[in-house]
C-alpha cells in the first residue's frame, strides 16, 4: 500500500508540475514538486525508499523533458538517499529544520544537475546561483506546508468523526 501511494504521489506532482509550467511566467520562483515528493517521502520512508522514489521520479521527468535521460534521475537518487539518511539520524519534526533539509536537499539537487550537465561540456549555466536560491527557497516553503498539511489531515478526520458522532447522540 505504501509503494502505491508513493508512486501516486510521484504521479501527481508530475502532472501537477508539467499542467503548471505552461502558466508560469519565466523568471519567477520555480518550485520543482517532484523534488519537493522525493525529498518528503525520503524524510518519512528512510534511505531507500527515498533512493528507489528519486530514482522513479527523476527519471521518468528526464523522460518528459528535453534533457539528457539519467542526469536529473542521478541528482534525485543521491538527494533521495541523503534525504532518508537525514530523516533518519536526526529528528527532522519542525518547520525549520525541515526547510533547511529542503533548501539543502534543492541546492545539492542543482549542484549535481548543473555540475554533470557542465561536465559534460553539454550545457552552460550562466549565474546560476539567484535561480538556484529561488528554486530552493520556494521548494523549502512548499515542503514545510506539505508537511503540516499531511500531519493535520488525520486529525481533523478525526475531530469530524468525533463531532459527527456527538451530533448523532
């Protein structure tokens, strides 16, 4: 059940994302969702279950994209990996620790996307650190409020049964 609802997640914000970036205007904040999944799934789900969903996600985006196929799904799967290491060895339960993994986790994300894309002698990037700084932020931001969402969700599930109950009484 865990597995089908990490590929749904994934599957979501892939459409979500690609449905999206037609509306958004070049220059503002990018904020990658599929990162944003790999990254919450890895803090919740552990090392590998991040690494085997940033290897799904990132290279089934490099299938969509014009890209070259495997980088970005490389830079998924290390983030991925580190994520749940992450998750694992430190408690990572409030905002602000959970939006530095997230800007950390985007910015080593860039980091391996743009380094193997130059490397290659495949692309350049011109000053990338104002896009990267954006990406990073806004993905922090959008992660940290996924997590109060889904940690909230339960709860008010609950509180309408109970109240739901109360009124039958």
């Amino acid at each position: 059940m865990k597995t089908a609802g990490v590929i749904l997640a994934i599957t979501l914000a892939l459409a979500l994302q690609t449905t999206l970036a037609r509306f958004v205007i070049r220059g503002t904040v990018a904020v990658d969702l599929v990162l944003v999944v790999v990254i919450y799934v890895a803090l919740t789900s552990g090392p590998v279950t991040g690494l085997l969903s940033g290897t799904l996600a990132g290279l089934v985006q490099d299938a969509l994209s014009s890209g070259v196929i495997g980088i970005g799904g490389l830079a998924k799967t290390i983030v991925g990996f580190l994520a749940g290491i992450i998750g694992t060895q430190f408690i990572v339960a409030q905002p602000l620790p959970r939006f530095v993994v997230f800007f950390g986790a985007t910015v080593l994300h860039a980091l391996v996307f743009i380094g193997l894309y130059v490397l290659l002698d495949l692309r350049q990037f011109p000053s990338p650190v104002p896009a990267v700084t954006g990406q990073a932020v806004g993905n922090a931001i959008v992660g940290v409020i996924a997590f109060q969402l889904v940690e909230l969700l339960p709860g008010a599930v609950e509180r309408r049964r109970a109240a739901r109950s109360r009124i039958r009484r």
